[in-house]
C-alpha cells in the first residue's frame, strides 16, 4: 500500500498532466474524467486510491473553476452568436453531445440558436455545393448530411428559386 507521500506525488505528477490538457481549451467535466481515468489506471495503486486520487483531483479542479460545463455552455453559445458561418442544430447537438453535455444545457444552447442563422448557414452551404454539383437532389442530400431539418432546407430551396 503506498504511503501518503507517495499518493501526494502522484497526485502533484497526474494534476499537472491534467492542467496541461485543460491548457489546450475549455473541456467538461466528462471530458477531464475520461482523461483522469486514462493517466490513473497506468498507476501501480489499488482501486479505492485511484478513485481517491480522481475525486481529489476532479474536486481541486472545480474548487479552482477550471472545470465549469455552466460557463463553457455560455462560452458555446457567445462563440455559436459570433460565427462567421453557424452550424445547424444537429451538427451543434452531436458535438455538444459528444463532450458530455447533459440535454439541459443542450437545449439551452439549441435554443439560442435562431431558424434564420440555420437558414443562412444553409444557403451558404446549398451555394457551395451547387456551383459543383448542379443536380438539386445530391444538393439536398448534401444538406442533410450537414444536419440540416427538413423544413430548413425547404426554405432554401424556396429562397434560391426566388432569387
């Protein structure tokens, strides 16, 4: 069993990995356990002090307000406000997804997403592929792809038909 000055250093070794992973941008809770997880399990050390060492470490990190899904779920929706080119929802809905948002803060993002953003990002989208690829039916599954709904991608062709 390791002694308490042995569990201090690799607590002192894993939190300045962790530190230079959160260096490289705002990451979630989710995100930093499952890299927790990855550099703890290369110790030589039971399981309760693994566990011990990662809830020390995850509550370090919060105590310091360096793990925040509140405040990196504003920094999303001020960053989704200011794109040059927005995403649509589903596309902002599976990448939120896979960082580990919960649906909460999911839907408050989606719903700082107006239809109009997701119709421009749409059009944007409908006219580069189409000055490659005349064929409306392609370009359309093309937009699908992107995530775009059904209804969005109507409205585009209804705006580009008028035009």
């Amino acid at each position: 069993m390791p002694s308490n000055t042995d569990l201090d250093n690799y607590y002192e070794r894993i939190i300045g990995k962790v530190l230079n992973y959160l260096s490289y941008g705002l990451r979630t809770e989710k995100e930093v356990t499952k890299r927790l997880d990855i550099y703890i399990t290369k110790l030589n050390i039971s399981q309760l002090d693994k566990d011990t060492l990662s809830l020390r470490i995850i509550n370090r990190l919060k105590d310091l307000g360096m793990i925040d899904d509140a405040k990196i779920t504003d920094s999303v929706i001020a960053t989704l406000k200011d794109a040059t080119k927005p995403k649509s929802k589903n596309y902002i809905r599976n990448s939120l997804y896979k960082k580990g948002f919960d649906a909460n803060s999911i839907d408050k993002v989606l719903n700082s997403v107006s239809i109009e953003n997701e119709i421009e990002a749409a059009k944007a989208d409908f006219e580069k592929k189409y000055r490659s690829q005349k064929d409306i039916q392609k370009v359309k599954r093309y937009l699908l792809g992107k995530g775009y709904s059904y209804e969005v991608i109507q409205n585009v062709l209804e705006a580009t038909t008028l035009d």
